[in-house]
C-alpha cells in the first residue's frame, strides 16, 4: 500500500477496463514519473471529452456538437441507413470505405437474458427517421451473434410493412483464413450466401 | 479430472476482458459448468460460432482452479439458428435457457433429467410445431416437477378433496373452497386442464386449447414458477405472448406502445402476481 495520493490514483486506474493492479501501479509510477506538462494534457483530454461529446441528436453516435459529423455531412446519402450496435461500429465500417450512407446507433443489441428489450434500445428514434419515406435502404449491421441475429429479426419484422429495401450484412469466411478451420455455422453460412463469379 | 469431456447446451454467454467469453453450459453428466473461452470474440476464432446460446455441443474443458478453460467443441444441434429468425420463439428460448440456469443453483453437481428435459423443449420450440408459449409453459411445468415443486393440480394442494375452486401459489396448486386463501385467482377449468396437459407432455389437448386458456394458464405458471425461483426470471418480461393483433409497425389496436408492452390483461387477473412485480 502507498500513501494516499498514489493509492487513490492506483485504485482509480484499477476501475478502467483491462487494466488490472499490477497495470494500474505501472501506469500510476509512470503518471509520477511524467513531465508534469504532459500529465495535465491528459488530464485535460479527460475532463473536456466529459463535458463535450454527446449523442447525435439523429443517429445516436457520439458527437462533439448537436449533430455528428457524419449526420451533418451533405455528400454522404440520406437515402441509405445502416444500422449498427455501437458507436465503435461506425468506426469499423468508415475504415472501409465503402458505405456512403448514413448511420443509425441502437446503443446494444436485444438480449432478453440481460433484461435488455427493444425499449432499451433507440428502436423508437429509428422509427421516426424512416417516417419521413426519405430512406429506400435500411442496413442491419448488428453483430453476427445471436443477439444481433434476433435484434436483425426484430427490425425486419418491424419496417417490414414500410415497403424498404432491407438488408442484411454476409456473414461467411474470413479473408486469410483457412476453410478447414472454419466452424460449421459459418461455413453453412458462407454456402448459403455464395455469389456467382462471372468472369 | 483435469481433462474431460461432455456434451452440454449453452445457457448464456458472458464477455470477459478483451476478446473471451464465460460460457454457462448445462452438461450431460457434469451439470452446470462455467467455462471460459479464449479469444472467441474475434472474428478469427476457431469455435466463436459453435458457443453461442442454445447450440448443443460436444466439448472438452480443462478444470482451473475456479473456472474450466474450454479447449474444444464441436457442433451437434445448433437450435439458435432456427430460433433467431423467429422472435417469439426467440424470446420464449431466452426465457428457458435463463430459467434452468436459475433452477440449478450448484454447479457441477448432475442434473441429467433437467438436461434432457432442455434438449427436450429445444428441439420441440425449434421444430415450430407447437405456439412456443405453450412450449415455454410446458417446460417451466416440467422444471418444476424435476426440481420437486410441481404443482398439486388434480386435487386440493391441503387437504386432497377432489372437488377444487382456485389456484394458490403459495399453497402449491389447486385448492378447495374450505382451504382457499383469500386473493387466490380462480382461474377457468379448462386452464387448469390445460396445465394438466403441458405437464403431461399430451399435446393434442394442448394444441385444441383456446387462446384465452392459455393465456390464464401463461400468468399463473410464470407466477407459481418465479414465487419458487423467490426471484424474476427477467427475459419473461421480454416474452411475446400474442404478437397478432397488432399493427405491422407495432401498435396495438387499444394504442399501447409495442416496444415497452407488457401484459396488462395477466396483470389484472391476477393479484398475487401483480403484487409481487410491483
């Protein structure tokens, strides 16, 4: 045990995810050992992404302002929203490149287990974005697991009476993979998605 | 035992650190285990898909010191991937699989008959040849009975008189008009049939029951089942009972909102229940 100061910022550090004691001591040393410059720029960085980022006001993600910048952004199409669990989500799929639609953060996925229904999630908010009949494309880009597969269901059932077009992420092989590895649920899966190859 | 191998059901999957899951399996010969599995969570993971709930699988654990390691499985019956495209039969399955992990408190003691009595209710609401909450009702009956708390249903729960009126959960079942304890539901002689049916596992009876019936039959099971639990089984809430009737985008006709809807009708009829949820 250290004195009080050290100890404190040790246990704090404790609570963040991954970080075990023996991390939290290693970071709390190299906190104290640190120019003391760099120390309130962290400092900074965590008190201000407190007080600044929020919600999108449209989509759910995480915003500096009102609206994301994705939701703010003019050449990206309104017409297309893809739907995905969390806000890291988003982030996955802009590395791609390839989406230029919009997004739409439900905050998790349905998981009766947990206590988590389609109340707790911004199902609701999702409704009043398609209302309009802007959109002709809905994306369900939930989790390839059972509670992203039964929060796709869900929605699909839910829009289906609106007429869109809905679709739903491939699940298959991964690329670089090896096929004798692959389990049999998304190797049955991969054959059930195959694409014709014309050349 | 330091390797060993059974086969099992997943109940419920939770995440630990990074990339690694708890697995809680119900098994064959060993119980309840609670397992972790390494590394399951990314996209590269040789046996990620083969751990989800509901699967049926073959595996090997290596015993830790408090937790197993899984170190393989392989895939029987995969139920979760008939049941997901179905979101009653979904959420009655959640409520199945929280059920027998809440009815079976100590892990790694045997439990072969709640096991086969899983496999059981797995495979039938994944057939789709029966309403799931008739399944779900049959199962948590059948649950009960294995666990040793089945229902007096045939004759009064106190005294044995043949001729009963209502049904007293915290007297064990059906009870006479002497024995009957004030606020206890008296529910439709069919209900009462019906239980007698989903206990039994005769499903012709079942299946030409009435909705009405079912539904009486849904609010008292759910209530004797969480009085003996003496805790809420939480996907229950969670559980669509009657879907139809509902506009496509969710709304009932009496303008209840779809996404937070709960039973009211059961909640009515039944005081004890009400009382407790509360």
């Amino acid at each position: 045990m250290y004195e009080g100061v050290v100890q404190n910022l040790i246990d704090e550090l404790g609570l963040l995810p991954g970080v075990g004691p023996k991390s939290a001591q290693r970071i709390a040393f190299h906190v104290l050992a640190a120019d003391p410059a760099d120390v309130k720029r962290l400092a900074h960085a965590l008190l201000e992404v407190k007080e600044k980022v929020r919600f999108c006001r449209i989509c759910g993600n995480v915003a500096a302002e009102d609206e994301c910048r994705i939701c703010r952004d003019p050449r990206r199409d309104p017409q297309v929203i893809c739907v995905v669990e969390e806000s890291k989500d988003v982030v996955a799929i802009e590395k791609t490149r390839e989406f230029r639609g919009r997004y739409h953060v439900l905050g998790g996925a349905i998981s009766p287990i947990d206590g988590i229904g389609p109340d707790d999630l911004k199902i609701r908010e999702l409704m009043a974005r398609l209302a309009d009949g802007q959109v002709t494309e809905l994306i369900l880009a939930t989790d390839p697991n059972l509670e992203g597969e039964a929060t796709a269901t869900y929605l699909a059932r839910l829009v289906k009476p609106m007429g869109l077009k809905v679709t739903r992420l491939a699940s298959g092989l991964p690329v670089g993979g090896d096929l004798e590895y692959a389990d049999e649920v998304t190797l049955g899966r991969a054959f059930e998605g195959r694409r014709l190859l014309d050349v | 035992m330091s390797l060993y191998r059974d086969e099992g059901v997943v109940l419920r999957t939770q995440k630990l650190g990074e990339a690694d899951r708890i697995i809680t399996i119900l098994t064959r010969r060993t119980g309840k285990v609670r397992g972790v599995a390494k590394g399951v969570r990314r996209t590269m993971s040789r046996f990620g898909a083969r751990l989800e709930p509901f699967s049926h699988v073959d595996l090997q654990l290596h015993a830790g010191r408090s937790l197993d390691v899984i170190t393989q499985v392989e895939t029987l019956r995969p139920y979760g991937e008939a049941l997901v495209t179905d979101y009653p039969r979904y959420t009655a399955g959640t409520a199945m699989l929280e059920t027998a992990d809440r009815l079976i408190m100590g892990e790694k003691e045997p439990a072969l008959r709640q096991f086969l009595l899983m496999l059981g209710g797995l495979r039938t609401l994944a057939e789709g040849t029966h309403e799931p909450r008739l399944v779900l009702d049959a199962f948590f009956l059948r649950s009960l009975a294995v666990a040793g708390y089945a229902p007096a249903l045939s004759g009064c729960a106190r005294c044995g008189a043949e001729a009963v009126r209502a049904f007293a959960i915290a007297s064990g079942g059906v009870v006479c008009g002497a024995c009957r304890p004030a606020g206890a539901a008296v529910p439709a002689a069919e209900t009462i049939a019906l239980m007698i049916a989903l206990l039994r596992g005769d499903w012709a009876a079942a299946d030409a029951s009435e909705s009405r019936h079912r539904t009486e039959c849904s609010g008292l099971v759910a209530a004797y089942l969480q009085w003996h639990l003496e805790q809420g089984i939480r996907s229950l809430r969670h559980v669509e009972r009657e879907w139809a009737g509902r506009d496509p985008v969710g709304r009932d006709p009496a303008g209840r909102d779809p996404i937070g809807w709960e039973w009211p009708e059961r909640r009515a009829s039944h005081p004890e229940e009400a009382a407790r949820t509360r």
